[in-house]
C-alpha cells in the first residue's frame, strides 16, 4: 500500500535546488523565517557525495530545518523521512529528524513526540543517515507518534555545540505503511486511528474512529496487541478480530453487532468468565440480536453471574436466548453457601411475612428459610431491613410466634433473583457442569414464560432450577437432563430438588431425571407434567424412597401424563398453608394421573405410589383420577398403589367427591385400588342380609361411600331353592372400617350378586 500512488498525496519535499525560500529556520508554519539569503545557509550544487546539497553553519542552540509543506498525517498512514548529512568543520553537532505537528488550523498540537532518535557526527566527512518513522498509531517502530495531527511541517534538527558546518542531502519522505500491513489487507487496526493500548488511557475514539473506517471500506476491525481502556459503552458494527484485550467500567456494555457470540467476547476480555458476563449485558440492552451463542464452548466460571447487577437493570420483558454451549463452575470460595441465623416472628394474618427479624442485613434475599413449621422450599422473595421484615415465597404451615431460624443462600451460575420481573428469557442446548461445587439457575423474583430447553444440569449442588419468587410463572422445562451429584447417597439421605416451584401454569415435559432428593416441589396450580422419565432409587435392599414430585396447593388442578416414574412417587401435600386445617376451601383435588408407567424395586412394604399428606384436620378428596396407569413392583411386595401420610392428619373420607381409579395394571402388589369398584359376591348360605367387604379395594382404604348398581348373576334363591324376584335395598359404610356394603333382601336368599361400590359420593 502507497498513498502517495493510490491516491495521489504529495509527500517528497521539494529538493534544495529549487529555492530554499520553502525551508523554514523556525516552525515551518506560515511567516515563519526561511534560509533565502540567510547568512548561515547556502546551496551547493557540486559536492562529490550529494548531486546538490544544502550547507549549514549551526548557530542555533537547536538549529531546525522545517519544509514549509504541509506533510499530511492520516490514520493509517505510516510515513518515513530520511536525511543523510556529514560534517565539513567546526564543532561536531547531533542530527535527528523532527517536525512541526500541526492542526487543522497549523496551530500546534500537544503532548506528541516531535522528534526521532538524535545521531551524533563523529568524523568530517562521513555520510551519516538519519531517519524516523511518523504515524497516528503509538505502536512498535513509530518513533513520533501523532494522533489528532491534521499535517506536520518535517524536516531536522541540529543539537550540540555550535560552529559546525554541515551539509544535508535532499530530505525524502516515504509512504512506508507497507512495513505494518499486510499484502492483502482486509482490516482496520486501531491503532492507526490513535489507540495507545496501555490500559490507562481511554481509547474509546480511537476504536470509533476506526470502526466508522473499516465501516465506510467495507472492511474488519483489528484490536492488535496491548490492553485497551474503554471508558464508556462502545458499539462495534462491523466484524472485529481481538489479538488485544479490552477493560470497561462494570456499567459500560461493548456491543458487537456482527460478532455478537461467546469467543468474540471472550476473546475481547482475554476472560471466559467476564466474557460471557459482558455478553449477557449487550444481550439485554440492544435489540440488534435476541440470542446470545456460546458458539458449542465451554465456560469457566469462577463466580455466580448475578445478572440483575451484571445488567443494571430489574425489570426486563422482551424475548432473549442463551444458548448452545457448556457453563463449568471452577473451584473457589465464592460457591460456597451462605448461611444465616436469626430469630423472627410469624403470625396467620400475614401469611407472606416475617418479622421483627433480627440479623436482617445478614439475611440475602433467595435464602430458603429452614425452621419448625416450614414446609419444603420456602424462600426469601424480598426484605425491609428498616422494618425488619422478610417477604416469603410461601405461606408457613405451622410456624406461629417467634422461633430460630436458619437462612440457606445456594450459590447459583446465573442467578436472577435480583430482577423484580425478568419475562420470556430462555436458555436452549446449554450444558451447567456445577461439579457439586454450585447450582444452576435462580430465578427472577417475578416474570412470566421463562423457558429451559434441550439443556443438562450435571451434579448441581443443591438446585438445578430455584424459584424464590414467581419467576417460574407459566415456566417451560422441555427435553432437559438432571444429572444429580448424589447419586453415591441413600435415596432418603439426597436432598438435592431439581426444580421448585411457587407459580402456576409451569410446564415439565420430555425431561430425564435421575438421583435427586426430589424433582420437583411444586406449589401453584395449573401444571402439566408429561413424558418425563424420573429415578430416584438406590442400591439398596427393603430401600426407602423420597417424593419425585411434591405437589404443595391441595386443589392443584394439575395433569400428570405419561412419565415413567421409576422408584419414587408422588405426594400431594397443603404444606404451605398457614392456616392448613379445612376451612370451607377447596380439598384436596384437581388431580389428574394418567397413562404413567411406575415401577420400585427392592423397597419397603409401605411404599406407596400416591400419597396425600394433609398438613390440617377435614381435608378430603374432591377431584382425582387416576387411569390407564400401570404399576409394577420388581423384589418388593407394597400391599397398594395409595396412600396416605398421617404424620399430621387424616382424610374425611366421609367427604370424598370424584374419585375415579380404573383401567390401571397392577403387577406385584396385593391390593389393586379400583373406583368405581366392581365386586362379586357369592352368598352360599340363604340369609336376609348379606355383608360385601371392597377389601381395601376402594382409595386410599376408604369409605364404601356409594353403591351405584347391584346385577344378579342367575337366579336368586331361598333356602328350599325357591325363586326370589323380590328385590335388597343396600346400607353402605358398614363395618368398623366403613368399608363394607349391606344388601338386605325381604327373606332369606341365596346366590350371586355383582356389585359396583364407590369410594366417594358423585351426586
């Protein structure tokens, strides 16, 4: 590349020759005085060395020779002058090229080098040669570094002693640029446009400047090698190449609009970790690109992303994406969970609340709070430290009056707890390797459709996914993998949970689980659970097993659907009910389990597949089906599918309301719940009352509430075989454990009846 061919620029001072009228003895600025008829200057025109020279007597203390021209000085432009000069007599001076740099207005321009490497005249007559290269970029080579130089006035300078004579051949300036570029150049450096790369002065228009060229050329941006300051939030539209490394306050966002990917951003902070964290930033501020790629790397973390303070921002509702790559925790101090103690006061009339607590600054916001009458998963949604008071995720079931309790704050890759509403933010194809050192992902506070998909969450420490708020609103898990960390661990000695929920409408579909405490604990109503294949069992023999899905808001109205529920169960719960006994609401109901596969091997004989755990007295069943579901048991022999947990209370099973259990498969277990319960009895013996046991048939061993239709089968007989046409009324809730019918006849009959027994009353 040459400038002075391409495009023309006239750079070669003119030869002493012509005049010494455009040589200045000053500046070379306008007026100043040139060497024309000065006493101390002349032409030579026939010295045996120079075709034609300029002779100079120094007696100056700086004797300066300056081209009256105006020498252009470009981004870009890297310009050579070169002078060879020998003394003749006298005193022996130094030489060195120096200039006049100049603004647009040839006013002068401070705080730049305006001279090369001085060279001392050693012998009269010796052709000595000086020379230095000038340029905007302050880079290796670049011996007067000019940025915001408009033109120079070049020429040399005599040091020294005075009284030397010397003579100075033509001065040539050279487009040199070539020495930096390449022979096919497709980029823009920023350093020719004035970037120091220091790491203390802001180079932030000197990476505008070069951008807008490599913009107007239709070229790339190089950030060759040093460390760039960028004071501000700095936009690059065209594609970058970072051999450099940039530094930004927190708050500045560098947006790369053509490389807007993970190893763009890793490479421009020389930082996996602060890479993906200033990727995350540009991500929720410019619209440019919804979708921020990883590009199929690995991350190294080596802290919690705290995005909220990362972006600046609480509130944020539009569509984004990350997506496509790995996110690995490295081991260190900031993973390690913070825990806090504090004593605080509870009380029903404010169900979400704590107060008076003490130690409340100490008390981060996301902790889950542990203590006696706290359900499962209860977190820290918000705090008053003025008015010493927490905001729960959850009601607490039994916790009335002022108790100890304990604040446990999981230490979460990305963390968004501290955003007030976050909606419609995904995360696609992502792999969190926490290494049992961290967990995954916390979430918002509030914000709806927050959505996880084709992503695997490998031994997190804790959680995969944490809800401390209703982040997890209308929340979509599709075709994830959990892979826990406790794998090693007895089924009840895990407590890790996959997922936690406080919101309603959340959508668990497609995932594979295998090893946690739990799956899921889920509050809220409105869910669909399908196609998930969970595990949760262990090595062991005669084991006990954990909940794989918890379901904490009696009236859950939710739809459980074709999983595979292998060596756990599930369990319906009123846990975060601050006022858990019956109360007039709606029961424990809208509970639909259907065309599931559930298998246990090697268990206790109390296992059961479907609990209800009432935390209150008077609940009941109203609204639960469960069909078309198969039950398998393999070296295990559970006397039933159902049961319920009576640590706190049991059913009114005087009070169950459609219940329905039929067309399930039962392979291994003795007693094989059906309800409507279709039963034959034979009566070998005439009698006038006839006593018909469900066996324990009917759910959860309940009530033969309701007899919907009695069928002879053949006729029915006296004693002496006679016919009987006349017809029994039935009395049902018989027996000690109300779960017998009656029929009663007119007389004394004989013979067998199929009889259909409810465990509920549908009318």
């Amino acid at each position: 590349m040459n400038k002075a061919v391409t495009e023309g620029l006239i750079l070669m001072p003119p030869p002493f020759a012509d005049g010494l009228n455009v040589w200045s003895s000053g500046d070379g600025t306008p007026g100043s005085p040139t060497y024309d008829g000065a006493a101390n200057a002349a032409f030579v025109p026939s010295d045996p060395d120079f075709e034609g020279c300029l002779e100079l007597l120094k007696t100056s203390t700086t004797q300066k020779l300056r081209w009256k021209g105006e020498t252009p000085v470009i981004n870009g432009l890297y310009l050579r002058v070169t002078a060879r000069v020998k003394a003749m007599s006298g005193a022996l001076p130094s030489v060195r090229i120096a200039g006049f740099a100049a603004n647009g207005s040839d006013g002068a321009v401070s705080g730049v080098t305006l001279n090369g490497p001085s060279v001392t005249l050693t012998t009269y007559g010796e052709i000595v040669e000086v020379s230095a290269i000038i340029a905007t970029a302050a880079r290796g080579g670049v011996d007067m570094a000019w940025a915001g130089v408009d033109h120079g006035h070049v020429g040399l300078d005599l040091t020294g002693a005075n009284g030397g004579v010397v003579r100075i051949d033509d001065i040539t300036i050279e487009d040199v640029t070539s020495y930096w570029l390449r022979d096919m150049m497709d980029w823009v450096d920023v350093r020719d446009y004035g970037a120091v790369g220091n790491g203390v002065a802001d180079d932030y228009d000197a990476f505008v400047a070069a951008a807008n060229a490599a913009q107007a050329s239709g070229r790339e941006l190089l950030v060759s090698a040093g460390a760039y300051y960028i004071g501000q939030t700095l936009t690059i539209e065209v594609p970058v190449r970072f051999q450099g490394r940039l530094s930004m306050p927190a708050d500045a966002r560098l947006q790369l609009t053509k490389n807007f990917d993970f190893p763009s951003y890793a490479a421009a902070f020389n930082s996996e970790g602060l890479g993906l964290r200033k990727g995350l930033q540009a991500l929720f501020f410019y619209t440019d690109h919804d979708t921020f790629d990883l590009m199929g790397r690995r991350v190294q973390l080596d802290a919690p992303i705290d995005l909220a303070a990362t972006t600046g921002l609480n509130y944020y509702a539009i569509r984004r994406v990350l997506r496509n790559g790995l996110i690995e925790a490295s081991d260190g101090a900031a993973w390690n969970t913070q825990v806090s103690y504090s004593q605080g006061t509870y009380s029903t009339g404010q169900q979400s609340q704590l107060t008076n607590v003490t130690n409340i600054a100490n008390i981060p916001v996301g902790a889950r709070v542990e203590g006696s009458g706290v359900g499962r998963e209860v977190y820290v949604k918000a705090r008053n430290v003025s008015a010493q008071s927490l905001t729960l995720s959850q009601p607490l079931y039994n916790a009335q009056g002022t108790q100890n309790y304990t604040f446990r704050k999981f230490q979460h890759m990305l963390d968004m707890s501290g955003f007030g509403t976050l909606e419609r933010f995904e995360i696609d194809s992502v792999e969190f390797q926490c290494r049992g050192i961290c967990s995954a992902l916390s979430l918002s506070t509030d914000g709806p459709i927050f959505t996880v998909r084709d992503c695997t969450f490998n031994k997190p420490k804790d959680k995969a996914i944490t809800s401390i708020g209703r982040g997890c609103q209308g929340m979509l898990v599709d075709r994830c993998t959990f892979l826990s960390s406790e794998s090693p661990e007895r089924a009840q000695d895990r407590v890790s949970v996959a997922i936690n929920v406080n919101a309603n409408d959340v959508k668990l579909r497609s995932n594979l689980v295998q090893r946690f405490g739990k799956f899921a604990v889920m509050a809220g109503t409105y869910h669909l659970i399908q196609g998930n294949h969970f595990y949760h069992g262990d090595n062991e023999q005669n084991a006990v097993r954990q909940a794989g899905i918890v379901l904490t808001y009696p009236n859950t109205v939710t739809s459980i659907t074709g999983n595979y529920v292998d060596n756990t169960f599930f369990e319906h719960t009123n846990e975060h009910d601050a006022t858990p006994n019956w109360n007039g609401e709606y029961s424990f109901g809208g509970l639909s389990v259907t065309n599931n596969v559930f298998l246990v091997s090697n268990v206790i004989s109390s296992f059961r597949f479907i609990v209800v755990k009432p935390y209150g007295i008077g609940h009941f069943l109203s609204g639960q089906v469960v069909t078309g579901n198969v039950f398998r048991t393999v070296n295990a022999t559970p006397s039933r599918a159902d049961g319920v947990n009576t640590t706190y209370a049991d059913l009114d099973y005087s009070r169950f309301r459609n219940v329905i259990w039929q067309q399930n498969t039962y392979n291994g277990i003795d007693t094989q719940t059906e309800s409507p319960l279709v039963l034959r009895h034979d009566q070998s013996s005439a009698a006038a009352s006839w006593t018909i046991s469900t066996g324990g048939k009917l759910p959860y061993d309940g009530w033969a509430r309701t007899v919907s239709s009695i069928v002879m089968e053949g006729q029915a007989n006296g004693s002496s075989n006679d016919v009987r046409t006349s017809w029994p009324y039935v009395v049902p809730q018989q027996g000690s454990n109300r779960n017998q019918v009656r029929l009663t006849w007119p007389s004394a009959t004989r013979g067998r009846v199929v009889v259909t027994v409810r465990g509920d009353n549908p009318l």
